[in-house]
C-alpha cells in the first residue's frame, strides 16, 4: 500500500471542491483624537496550524491539508482517509479514498483508477468474497485516470467495518474488454474512519 499526497486526489477530482465566498468585509469609523495609552503587552502568536497532517491507521492514512480560498487569506481544512494499491512491479495503480464536501454532504468512497476503463462495463466493490456487491458509478476520465464512486451510507460504513483486517476487490473492465481487479484492505478501516469523523470540514 502507497500513501499518496491528498493534492493528487483532488487534482483526479476525487474529494474536493472549496466552498469559495468573499471574505466578510469589516467597517471601521474614525474616533475622537484620545491621549495615548500606554502600549499593551504583544500577545504571543498563535503556534501556526500545519499545513498538511497525515496520521496512519492499519492499511489507511487520515490526511488533511489546509487550503487559502481563492481570493482570501482564510483557510479551509480538507480530509480524507485514503489507501493506494501497488502492483507487482511497485507501481501504483489506484487510489481508494472516502471523504465528503461538507458536513451536510453523505460520505463517499471514491476509486481512481487509470484511465482505460470500459464504460459499458460494471464497476463495483466486493468488500467480501460470494458478498453482494456495491455499484461504483463512474464519474469523470481524464487522460490520467478516471474516478469510480459510491455513496458510504451507514449500511455500508457497518459492512465494511465488520470486515477488519479482510481483503475485498475492486472489479471493473479495461477499454479491450478484459476483467480488471484491485484489491482493497480494510486493516484499519474503522479506526480511520472514526478518525476523520473527528477532524473539523
């Protein structure tokens, strides 16, 4: 299992749109001339927030980074639990992550995976073997890759936790129509989710 940094994921389009505004503009009003005061002593300055944190949990890695909207210099803080699959040769081939846009919005698990991936064809997890399996709908391809999701209801968080320290796959088929399939761990799974619940975003 590779770690990937969680600006490749949002650049495959995997998590991650900032919820942009414009900063709230403050009205100021000029006072009466007053005798000086004498000077306050200087606050100590805030000890800065990391700019990236990434914690691991089994085969999972809770990651956030923090993020200036464009336009502001106020900071939103991004995070996913994320997992890459290596193949034989130690070369990366996907990308597993769950996270959400905001609170209001449902958790997702989202696959990135290069970008042959035969349209017509099924995609789906199997998080167990003879299991029913989850649909993955796929989203968006680029020339780089293209994006395989599922909304990670309840049900489905409560299967995959009960499956601690299994194996399950990712099937789909390539652009010449042969079976394609990665495989998933859940080590870790529930503790890392439980872990991302915790963060703020």
């Amino acid at each position: 299992m590779t770690k990937a940094p969680l600006i490749l994921l949002s650049a495959a389009a995997l998590l991650l749109a900032l919820a942009t505004g414009p900063a709230a503009a403050q009205s100021s009003r000029q006072a009466p001339a007053r005798p000086a005061a004498p000077a306050a002593t200087p606050a100590a300055p805030a000890a800065p927030v990391p700019e990236r944190t990434s914690s691991s949990y089994g085969d999972w890695v809770v990651r956030c980074e923090n993020r200036a909207a464009e336009g502001t210099t106020s900071a939103s803080r991004i995070c996913e639990m994320a997992q890459g699959v290596q193949n034989q040769q130690q070369q990366p081939i996907a990308q597993i992550a769950v996270g959400r846009l905001a609170r209001s919005q449902p958790w997702r698990l989202i696959v990135a995976v290069p970008a042959n991936v035969f349209a017509p064809g099924a995609t789906r997890l199997l998080p167990e073997e003879g299991g029913q399996p989850v649909p993955l709908q796929l989203r968006t391809c680029t020339p780089a890759n293209c994006t395989l999701e599922a909304e990670l209801t309840e049900a489905l968080q409560r299967r995959l936790r009960s499956r601690e320290g299994g194996m399950g796959r990712i099937e789909y088929k390539l652009a010449n129509e042969s079976d394609m399939s990665i495989p998933v761990s859940f080590r870790g799974f529930g503790t890392a989710f439980d872990a991302l619940q915790r963060e703020p975003g």
